[in-house]
C-alpha cells in the first residue's frame, strides 16, 4: 500500500476508534460491500474488541422487538452508556438492501448522539443474522460501544445465529396466539436468556408468563447451578418494565461472569468464526474457471445418469 495511501487508513482507523459516527457507518459499509480493505480494517481492530456487552433480541414478527430494543438503549443511555444497534432486516430481492427503515422505528433512540444505528439485510442467512452484522459488531465495540444489540427480524426460522453471537439473548413474545407453546416448537427456548411478555396488558398475559414458567420448569435440573431464564413483563410503548428486563439482562451477565460461562461461550463464537472463515476462504479460492468448466462439462452426463453428482464432487475435490 503507498505510504499516501497508508497515511489516509491510519487516519480513518484513528476517528473508527475515537468513536466517530461517519467513520463507523463507513467501516460497516467496507465490510457489507466485501471491498479489499474490509479484511484488514478488521484485523486492525480486532485487538480493540472484546469489550462490549452483546445482547440479542428476537422474536416473532408484531412483538414489538423494536420498540423494546429502542426503549433498552434509551435506559442504557441513563446510565451513560454508550450504545449500538443492528437492526438485521428482511432482504431485499431487488437490491439486497434493508427493507425496514431502522430511524423511523426507533426515532428517539437514534437522536440520541450516544447510540448509532445500521440496518443491515440479511443476505440469505437463515437465522436472521448475517455475518456481517458480526463484523458490524466488532466494529462497534472497537468504537467503544459499552452495548451492543442485535435485534432481528424474527420471522419464525431458527435463530441459532443469535445465541452464538450474543452474551445475552433476548426472546419476545406476546399473550395472543399461544406463543409460549410456539416458542418451545421454534427452538426459542433452548436459546432464550431472558423471556419477555410484551404488550403485557393485554388479555390473556398473566396465563401466557404462568404457561412460559411451567414450559421453563422442564429445564431445571436441580442441580442448582443451571441459568433458569426469567420472564419479564412488559409494555413496550410506555416503557413499563424496561428497568425490570435491563436488571434481568444484568443478573445473566453476572451469572456468566461468576461462573465463567461468558468466556467459554465467546471462545465457542470465536472457534467457530475461525471455522467459517476458512470455509470461506476456501470455498473463493476452490472455484476456478477451470472447475466450473469441468461441471458443464460434465453436467449433460449426470442429467442422463452416466455420472453422479459424488462423481463429478469427488473427481473436483481430488484434483484440487
């Protein structure tokens, strides 16, 4: 790189880090558009995060996930806590964009000069969280993020995704629709930290915590030692319980702290960054011109059953 060049990284990598607005939402923009610096601005940063506290919220889709997360970052705010959030929306087919404007759901947070907001698409990844918005994470918690929150779209698939990049994971629900009984089939439940009951003054709330606890009890163990996810009340358009749901998110940080769940989990999210990585890595560099020749090549032979795809898979891999 020419040293002009080099003089104007170190410069940019200098405002990313002292926590410029303009300067973030241009590194995550690196990272969304894959562009030939976005590998290295992470490396830079990467000894700078690891800070940050990572909370996700999910959900299905009416729950009220935006108006929770942007009424959590005004909390977070009164303490002096600095806060990001990744709204990860439903991709666009046409543009690859995010659909769900982030500033016109969460319109006071995002006046606040404390928190930074991105949407971000999901590109296809099934559980809602694409691997960017991890890289966007890092991004933020090197810019000193104290918080950093994943909110997603919640549109029923598994959200595996958030339990691995999150310390704490967040799961709303609602009273109507027996959606204690949906979460348990939708796997919601084994990621769950913290539950919440939004919109808790509605009919039907109190029998919908009483259903979620009795599902919860068929974790306990008795062991003792078990984190057994509380479930908070809320109403997210009036703020009501947004204390008690920040002080539940504090109570499972503590927890992992004493136990030493957080740094084993964050070793797991980060042995498995490795993982995808390479897989990434060598998934660009296995596709030549030559091999994809080799498949249309061969593809007329597979369509009339002379060759079978292990064929064709096992010739390309073996010549690699």
């Amino acid at each position: 790189m020419p040293a002009e060049s080099s003089n104007t990284f170190d410069i940019f990598l200098e405002r990313l880090l002292s926590g410029e607005k303009r300067a973030i939402s241009r590194a995550i923009t690196e990272v969304e558009d894959e562009t030939p610096q976005a590998e290295q601005l992470l490396r830079k940063i990467f000894p700078k995060t690891g800070t940050a506290f990572r909370i996700g919220i999910t959900g299905p889709p009416g729950a009220g996930k935006s108006t929770l997360t942007n009424e959590l970052a005004l909390h977070y705010r009164k303490q002096n806590l600095s806060v990001g959030i990744l709204a990860v929306d439903p991709t666009s087919p046409f543009t690859g964009g995010a659909l769900l404007g982030d500033r016109i759901r969460m319109q006071p947070a995002a006046l606040d000069d404390g928190v930074f907001i991105r949407s971000m698409a999901t590109r296809g990844s099934l559980g809602g969280l694409s691997k960017k918005a991890k890289d966007a994470a890092d991004i933020l918690d090197a810019a000193g993020k104290d918080i950093v929150i994943f909110e997603t779209v919640g549109v029923g698939q598994s959200e595996l995704d958030i339990a691995q990049a999150a310390d704490t994971t967040v799961v709303v629900l609602v009273p109507e629709s027996g959606d204690a009984v949906q979460a348990m089939k939708a796997g919601l439940m084994e990621i769950a930290d913290v539950f919440v009951m939004n919109k808790s003054d509605r009919d039907g709330a109190n029998q919908a915590v009483t259903a979620l606890k009795a599902i919860l009890q068929f974790r306990v163990t008795h062991e003792g030692t078990e984190w057994i996810p509380p479930v908070v009340k809320t109403i997210g358009t009036s703020s009501n319980g947004i204390g008690d749901l920040a002080a539940a998110i504090e109570e499972h940080r503590k927890f992992e702290a004493a136990t030493g769940v957080l740094r084993s989990a964050r070793t797991k999210q980060l042995r498995e960054r490795i993982y995808e990585l390479v897989n990434e890595h060598l998934n660009a560099n296995f596709w030549t011109g030559e091999r994809e020749q080799y498949i249309e090549q061969n593809i007329g032979e597979v369509m009339n059953r002379n060759l079978s795809p292990y064929d064709v898979a096992e010739k390309l891999t073996r010549s690699g």
